[in-house]
C-alpha cells in the first residue's frame, strides 16, 4: 500500500479499493484494478466499514492526490458511506481537478452531461436526506406530544458473536478493543456480557 507524501506533479493515476470488513478480499476490486496497469505504490486502500467515517487510506490519498491526477475506483460506493456522501466526495474530488473514474457500468459520469448529471443526484440526495430527517423529527414530536419516547433499537447478537464477545473479555480485553476487533457497538458488547 502507498505512503508516500512527496509533492507531486499532475497526470498521475492512483487506485483506491474499500472492503467492509476483515473477513472480505480485495480480490474482486483488485483484478478489475490492477487490470488497469496501476503500479503498487499508488495504490491506497481500507478495509472497514461503511459506516465508518474516519477512512485513513482515503485520507492519505486525497493528500498526495493533485490536480490533473485520476482516482480509480472499482465501484463509486467507495468513496461514501451514503450515496449522499459518495456523490459529496466526488463532486469535491472533480471541483479540485482531481479525476475519478469508476469501472463499474453507467458510473462513468464525464465532461459537461457528467457533472451536470453528478449535481442532479447530489441535489436529490440532499433532498431526500432532509426528507428523511423532518419525517423522524414529525414522528418524535408526535411520540413526545403523547407523553412517549420512541425505544432505541437492540441489535440482537448472534449467539456466537457473543461466545466469541465472553471469550475475548474473559482474560481482560478492554471494552472498546473488542468493540474494534469485532466492528460492533459498545452497547452490543455491554449487552453480550450482561445476557
């Protein structure tokens, strides 16, 4: 993996890949990419979730990355853990000059129809994320005009999710180094160990 932090001049291709977990490959995304002829040093990578916003990978990409260069990605959904977020980074990325470039069929958004169609889906994203948040905010006003509180969802661990959760707290793993050895939430493991 690349980690270099030189300075450098434009016209460079770079390859970012994204897993969700440890327990997925990068192999499906590396094969399209390395089909591409990248060299090794200038590819970045995570393997985590989604739903993790800190992507250190990405970060160190977009600091070495310049204008004129080109980001290849096997799938947009790379960039962004929402759509939302992925048409957010980009509409950064091209508003910097830098290139992305998706080898997944219809991703291909270029030139004037590429970044017009981009500003459309960015504007409906936007759209229906406020949508989402004023329906959640009419529905906990309704629920606190009644005297009620909407419960917080329990997630429910598989029964040897928490096997694997007692074992690993049982010789003095700390709560938050297990929550980031089996990517679930503190609550989950607080309730793991209290069932």
């Amino acid at each position: 993996m690349a980690t270099s932090s030189e300075t450098l001049s434009t016209g460079y291709t770079w390859e970012y890949r994204r897993v969700s977990s440890v327990q997925q490959s990068y192999e499906r995304q590396t094969k399209a990419l390395h089909d591409e002829g990248i060299r090794e040093d200038r590819i970045y990578e995570d393997k985590l979730s989604g739903k993790t916003m800190d992507r250190p990978g990405l970060t160190a990409l977009l600091r070495v990355a310049r204008p004129g260069d080109t980001v290849v990605v096997s799938s947009r959904d790379c960039l962004g853990r929402t759509v939302l977020g992925t048409l957010q980074t980009s509409e950064e990325l091209e508003e910097a000059g830098i290139h992305v470039r998706s080898l997944k069929p219809g991703e291909q958004f270029e030139g004037i129809t590429g970044k017009l169609l981009r500003k459309i889906m960015l504007s409906i994203a936007e759209w229906e994320r406020e949508n989402i948040k004023e329906r959640a905010a009419d529905g906990r006003a309704a629920l606190a005009a009644k005297g009620e509180r909407k419960p917080r969802p329990k997630t429910a661990l598989r029964p040897e999710k928490v096997a694997v959760v007692r074992a690993l707290r049982a010789p003095g793993w700390t709560i938050d180094r297990i929550v980031k050895k089996e990517e679930i939430s503190r609550a989950s493991v607080y309730r793991a160990l209290a069932d």
